[in-house]
C-alpha cells in the first residue's frame, strides 16, 4: 500500500536526507532504495524460450528476541567526557555516529561494552545509546540507566528481520537449462531506515542464485511502511531471498520431472564462473558440497514414513575490505592477554580467538585472557557483523602473535646465547 500514488509519506522530506553512497532513495515516494542488477537481456530471452515458470512468495517479520533486552547507561561526567556502557555489536560505529549527532569529537566519547546476551543484527548500530546520552546531558552529571521490557523489545527501540515479497520468473530452452532470471523483490523496512537499504541491496546481489544464469534481471526496492522498523537479523536479507529461490528451484524441478539436487548441480557456479554482478569466483566447492549433502541425507534413496528431505544452497557477501587491530599482550607471568574489540554474543568469538593466539603461540588456550571491548582501550574493530570476526580478527591476532613470538626468541637468543635458528 505503502507504495501507491495517494499513499500518506512516511517520510515528507526524504529528499533532504544524507544518503550513504551506493543507495538510491526516490524522493516524494516511501521507497528509501532502489537497487537494480543487470546481465545480459532477460526479458528479451524470457520471451522465446520455451518453458518459463514465475512464482510469488512472501516471508513475515522475526523478532531476535535475544535472551537479554536491550540496555544502555550513559554519564556525562565533570570532564565532558560522555561514557557508555551498552550491550552494542558495534561499539566503534556507535562511537562515530554519536560524536555526530551530538557534535562531539570521539575521543571525548568512551564506549564500553557489556557481556552481550544475544545479538545476531539486533544490537548492531545504535538503539537506546543516543537517548540515554541525551538525557545524560540533562542530568546534572549523574548516570542514566535505559532498559527495555519484553513488549517493548518487540515494539520499541529496536529492528526486526524484513517481511520479504518475492516474485521471481526463469526461463528455461528445451534442454531443461536455465537461460534467463528476473527477480522482484519487495522490502518492507518499517518506519525507519537503519541498515534495511543495504540489506535490500546485499539481498538483491545474491537473489539470482549461486548459478550460472547468462542473462538476469533483478529489482529490489525498499519501502517505509507505518511499522516497526527492520533492520539486521543474521544474514542480512539472504535468509527470505534464499528460501524464495531455492523454493522457486524445486518447483521449477517438480514440474519439469527433474531431480532437484540433479538440476542444481547442472547450473551450480564452480572455479571460474562469473556471478550475477560480474565477479570471477575462486575457491567455489558448491557442487562437492551439494553432492556430499545429497548423499548424507540418502536423498537418492527411498525415503522413509515420516521424515521430511530437502536440499537447498545459497550465497552470501561479507563486508569487505574492513579493518580490524589487536594488541596482543605478555604479562609477566607468561600469561597472554588479548585486546580486542570483537564482540562475544553467543557466536564463541572469545573461543576461536583465543584457539588462535594459543596455536600461533604454541600454549594453551586458558593461559589467554579476551578482554571486554573498550573505544578507550581495545583497537579498533569495523564491527561484529557479517561472520567477519574469525577472519578479520584472526588474522590480526596471527600477525600480532607472530611478532612477539620473534621478539621472544631474539631475546633469549640472547640471554641463552643460542642462535635464533636454534629457538623454538
């Protein structure tokens, strides 16, 4: 309804608003981005193959409903120093986009995060941070302490996942191959914007499939609608897209007679094929993947009474290039500390990390300590999004390690009088 011609604007004067860049807002409408994909001529294939199949279907909104509620304590204290303690994924963009709200420079901003009850997108980008630290400045230097009940966890200061309609069309010639795709997709991102113009657009990118499809067309707007807002919800709008498709892909196969894993191996990209958007794809093992899948489950086999199988696959971007830096620490006792800013949610992002400076230092992991993330004190960290942190982090800890494994043997190289070759 949202995006009718008469339809009350949710947002009169979106054409003011900063638009981050690779968005594309239509102003005087609801649509906050719109976000086209073109390859090849799709609609012109479309029209001459001989078998094309178009199927809509619809997700709804998800709550995260994270065991904890969203928190934050603010305090301005008798400095102008403006503290926070929030249980954020992204304590480092939080940092930035409150010195700008409140026109403050960031190194009179400290951000400490608390131990995080569930996230997952939830608790990505601020929330309850700007009003508890506007209210702080009102307080007389005195801490103030936001946290939301369950209803308004569902209601209030937060997101939910995007409600997703999806109409999407293949072509196929008589041989049974897919010649061309053209996707619609329809979000509906709430009142306001968040992050839903780029889980719109991430979501558009891998709407075709992780297939070899020569001509493609896809449209994906993102409309304020008088709801909840929606945000980042674990796979940034690949979930709804995925689960369209891959449903779009086993009736396509059910009509045609195919078997489903059979047709999907026909058009899996693998080493060297080029996706969608024109990226040349390496280090691809979807076919092994699949096939290894099918046959875990005996998906050729007769299946039994009562038990349900399905095979489905997608793909997703992650944010790349980012940034993320460590300090990794020996105490005096042998002990290791890392100082990090990736955030512990529930992922075991504290385990892995740890896993990693014990290898590259050659102890055992509970000789290591992760420290709480800090904007005072840990590096900085883009954020704890996207499946980013074992990577990114990772290997930012594997080079810090490194390092101070070879100031370790240079000095007792020295002290031992041994050659550093000899060191281990």
């Amino acid at each position: 309804s949202a995006l009718r011609a008469d339809s009350p604007l949710v947002h009169p004067s979106m054409d003011t608003y900063e638009v981050a860049p690779g968005i594309f807002s239509r102003p005087k409408t609801n649509v906050c981005n719109h976000f086209r994909l073109r390859k090849g001529h799709a609609e012109k294939i479309l029209g001459s193959v001989p078998h094309v199949y178009t199927h809509r279907l619809a997700t709804q909104k998800t709550q995260h409903a994270s065991l904890e509620p969203h928190v934050s304590i603010a305090q301005l204290d008798g400095t102008g120093r403006l503290r926070i303690w929030s249980n954020t994924q992204t304590p480092f963009v939080n940092r930035k986009l409150l010195g700008k709200a409140f026109d403050v420079p960031v190194h009179k901003i400290q951000l400490v995060v608390t131990r995080l009850g569930g996230g997952f997108g939830g608790k990505a980008y601020p929330k309850l941070e700007p009003i508890a630290a506007g209210l702080a400045m009102h307080s007389g230097n005195r801490p103030v302490r936001l946290v939301q009940n369950r209803e308004e966890e569902f209601c209030g200061s937060t997101v939910t996942r995007h409600p997703v309609n999806v109409e999407v069309t293949t072509g196929l010639d008589k041989k049974g191959e897919i010649q061309a795709r053209k996707v619609h997709l329809l979000f509906n991102t709430g009142a306001y914007a968040d992050v839903g113009p780029r889980v719109c657009r991430n979501a558009a990118f891998s709407s075709p499939g992780p297939y070899n499809i020569p001509h493609v067309k896809v449209d994906a707007d993102c409309v304020y609608t008088n709801t909840v807002p929606c945000g980042a919800m674990r796979g940034f709008g690949i979930p709804q897209v995925t689960w369209a498709i891959e449903s779009h892909m086993d009736m396509i196969a059910h009509e045609l007679g195919l078997d489903p894993l059979e047709f999907r191996l026909k058009h899996s990209v693998a080493e060297g094929s080029s996706s969608a958007t024109g990226q040349i794809l390496h280090s691809v093992g979807l076919k092994e993947t699949l096939k290894a899948a099918g046959k875990a489950i005996k998906l050729g086999e007769k299946k039994p009474p009562g038990i349900g199988r399905g095979i489905a696959c997608g793909h997703k971007s992650t944010v790349s290039p980012s940034a993320s830096a460590c300090i990794v620490r020996i105490n005096e006792d042998g002990t290791v500390q890392l100082l990090v800013s990736t955030v512990e949610m529930g992922q075991g992002s504290e385990t892995i990390l740890a896993q990693i400076a014990a290898e590259e230092l050659g102890i055992e992991p509970d000789r290591i300590a992760v420290a709480t993330p800090d904007t005072d004190l840990t590096p900085y960290d883009m954020a704890t999004v996207s499946s980013r942190s074992t990577f990114f982090m990772g290997n930012a800890i594997r080079n810090a390690a490194g390092k101070i494994k070879e100031q370790v043997i240079s000095m007792a190289a020295e002290m031992m009088e041994a050659s550093q070759a000899d060191l281990v």
